[in-house]
C-alpha cells in the first residue's frame, strides 16, 4: 500500500464535545458521526509496524476535512509532508523529494479508509462491516473492503460517544499502521482556500 494511501487512513478523526447519547454499537457510531459532523479540525499520531515487527518512526501532524471528498493531512514531525484533496484531484507533496502527485479523487480514495470517515456514500456499499469486542474503552468496527485491489486487507474503527478515536490498517503487505485522533472541533467554518494547493516553483508535478 503506499504512503498516500496510509497516511490518508487516517484517513481520521476526532475528539468533539460528545454531540448524543452513547450509541448501541461502533456502526451505529459511524453512522452519527457521517451524519452530524460534515467538517472538522483535528491533531493525528501515526506509526507503522512491518509484518516482521519493525517499527517506522511515528509521525504526527494536524488535519482537516469537510464532507464530500475534500480533506488536508499535514504530516509535521519527523519530517513535512503534505496530502490535500478539493475534492475532485488530491495532491500529495514532499518536500525532501520536491514532488507533487496529483491523482483524481475518486482514484486516490475510492474504497480506501478516507472514504469512510470523509465520504457521504454508503459504508455498506465498499465494504463489509463487522462489529469487534470492546476494546481499550473503545467500541470497534471492521470494515473489509469488497474489492481485491483496495491496497489495503481491513481497516478497525475504535468509537468512544459517536466519535472516531483510533483507525488500524493492515496493508496488503502485512503492515499495521495505527493512527490515533485528538482535539478535534466539529464542523468549523473552512474556506474552498484551506483545501487548495499551489505547488512551489520548481517542484515536479506527477499526474497519475
């Protein structure tokens, strides 16, 4: 699975006053917060760990999105990286690589974690959804992807008041990256400015 498509896995979420009364299940968690919270703020820890056990330096960053499609994850430590989407291309930039990846956004999320958490479609339609034991005083989901080439094998959801906390991936290749999401304010005011991007002069810009 690629960097993108892991760090949008993240693909996020939130630590909101609890906006309703706690919900019956993780699902029915989801299904709130894809309804209620249309925008949001928010801080992200990531980390990697390889199918043999070796773990990739943690990243941690600030990201933002509002409901369909257009998202920012701001990677800020250890290194800066940069994924933006307004909801028709997204944009990833490296910095060290002075390089920009520009894919359309139905490509770059599809069926992958962001569509979860920033789409307004159906969960049901992209992915089958089981319910998980109780977990780290999280309630949890799984969602498996119905198709084979979704990059990734599963994806678990931890749910605390109908607010997304933590997000576990096992990539094709046997890795997990787990990202944990905090300080999140729902539903600000955000410009169509905070989710573009103009690449910097003399940066390579790669159309996939």
């Amino acid at each position: 699975m690629t960097g993108f498509l892991k760090s949008a896995a993240w693909a996020l979420t939130f630590s909101l006053a609890p906006m309703l009364a706690h919900a019956a299940d993780a699902k029915s968690q989801l299904q709130q917060f894809v309804r209620q919270v249309q925008a949001a703020t928010g801080d992200f820890t990531q980390s990697t760990v390889g199918a043999q056990g070796r773990t990739q330096p943690a990243q941690s960053g600030v990201f933002s999105f509002q409901r369909p499609g257009k998202f920012k994850w701001a990677v800020k430590r250890p290194y800066e990286q940069l994924i933006v989407s307004d909801g028709k291309r997204v944009l990833q930039y490296d910095p060290d690589l002075a390089q920009v990846t520009q894919r359309d956004v139905d490509q770059a999320i599809g069926s992958s974690p962001a569509a979860i958490l920033f789409g307004s479609g159906s969960l049901d339609q992209a992915f089958n959804v089981a319910s998980l034991p109780d977990r780290d005083g999280l309630q949890w989901l799984r969602a498996t992807p119905k198709t084979a080439d979704a990059g990734f094998s599963r994806v678990d959801l931890g749910f605390r008041g109908n607010v997304p906390e933590r997000v576990e991936l096992l990539d094709s290749f046997g890795q997990t990256t787990r990202v944990t999401l905090s300080n999140m304010k729902a539903n600000p005011a955000l410009a169509p400015a905070d989710f573009q991007f103009t690449p910097p002069a003399g940066v390579d810009v790669v159309k996939m």
